[in-house]
C-alpha cells in the first residue's frame, strides 16, 4: 500500500507540473524555445532542474516547486521585455555577433575568440550547403551560436531550370592544409602532386606551409587559402 501511495504521488506530481511547465513555456515565448541565445538557454536549464528534482524527490514540497517555475518564467519575460526597451542591457546578456569569413578567407583570430575550431566551422557551412570558401561573401557567427552565410552575388542560387542549363558538376573544394598540415591523400585524390601545390602556395606569396591555417583546394585547380594571423581591414560593422 505504501508504495501504492508514493507511485501515486508520482503520478499527481508529473500530471500537475508537466502542464503548468507547458503554460509558462508558452508564456516566455517562442524565441525561448527556437533561437536559444544564451539566458533563455539557461532558462530552461534552470525549469529542467526544478521540475526534474521536484518529480524525483518526493520530500521536495510540491507547491515551492509550482512557485519556482512560475517566477522563473517571469523573470525570462521581463528579460526579454527589458532587452527589446534597452539595447546596452540585451548586449550585456548576450553574444556578439561575430564575422568568421570575408570573401572567401577564414578570420582565424575571430574563430578563437568564440572558441570555435576549423571542424565546426566546416560543418555549419556543409549544413547550409556550402562546400567551396571561396563563394562566401561574408559568414557571422549570431549570438546563438547560428551561422548566417551571405554568398558573392555571382554564387547566388539560380535553379538550372530557370536558365535551361544542364550541370555537369558540383562546386566542391577539398580541405588540403588545415593548421599548417599537409593532407597528401586529398591531393592524390584530385590527381595533383605536392610540387604543384607549393608551386601554387609560392605564386600566392606562401613560403612556409605553417603560416597556413586553411586552404581548401577543387579539382579545377583552385586554391583558397587563410593564413593563421589573418588580419582583413574594413571588416562591416554588425550590430544585433
């Protein structure tokens, strides 16, 4: 009976807290849930944990937690609400956004100040189809950790169908060079010899494979490189 009793409890807590996490969720927002900057991220850890523990822990009392998740969805409103009235104070709770690629050459400095590595940079621009550097404009890493990509104006997406034209081929570039490493399988691949590779790194002012930080290279020959202390000027302002 007594075990009868404590799966009951159980049962009342997560049929009366589950609905009231769903009411308060739904009252923060949707920006809570989809774009997850950095204080609706910690939000939701935060009614993760309460409303974990409460079902856990039956010595917890039922109400503090009700109350908790109440407050907690209030203090995420008037963030929010607090961050729409005054710019400087949403930009004190938040990420900058960050320029991580300006035509076509990656901002090694920027990359580490966001701490991100080549290998997650590589994968958000593969999630938006992007396999070759040299058609981006401008990448911004947001405040949510979210790549936005801008293409060159002549990479922009036009559909075969509009233009009656039949692709023989894909755009791909090949990471070649990552970190002043030289991937001599990439090269074998696309049928050209480490000569010819230094030969092309020379003609593009390179003399040591160290000062390289990435270079990604197609079957067309083409090379694009980023040095580790690449320093762009005039990089465009962005303001969130």
């Amino acid at each position: 009976m007594e075990l009868v009793k404590e799966l009951l409890i159980l049962l009342g807590r997560v049929v009366t807290i589950l609905p009231l996490m769903l009411i308060v969720t739904l009252f923060m927002g949707r920006r809570s849930v989809g774009e997850l900057p950095i204080f609706d991220f910690l939000i939701l850890m935060s009614l993760g944990a309460v409303v974990g523990a409460d079902i856990a822990d039956p010595d917890i009392e039922h109400i503090h937690t009700a109350v908790a998740v109440v407050l907690i969805g209030i203090l995420q409103k008037s963030v929010a609400i607090l961050k729409i009235r005054y710019r400087k104070f949403g930009k004190l709770i938040t990420f900058e956004p960050t320029i991580v690629i300006m035509d076509g050459v990656i901002l090694n400095n920027n990359l580490k100040k966001i701490q991100y590595s080549i290998d997650n940079m590589l994968l958000l621009l593969r999630e938006k189809d992007i396999f070759d550097l040299s058609s981006v404009h401008l990448a911004i890493v947001e405040g949510n950790g979210n790549l936005t990509v801008m293409k060159k104006p002549q990479k922009e997406t036009v559909t075969n169908e509009d233009l009656k034209i039949v692709k023989l081929h894909t755009e791909i570039s090949y990471p070649v060079i990552v970190e002043g490493k030289l991937y001599k399988e990439v090269l074998a691949y696309l049928q050209f010899s480490p000569t010819w590779l230094t030969e092309k790194l020379r003609t593009a002012g390179v003399e040591d494979i160290n000062q390289v930080f990435f270079a990604a290279l197609d079957k067309e020959g083409n090379l694009t490189i980023s040095f580790k202390d690449e320093k762009l000027k005039d990089l465009p302002p962005i303001i969130h």
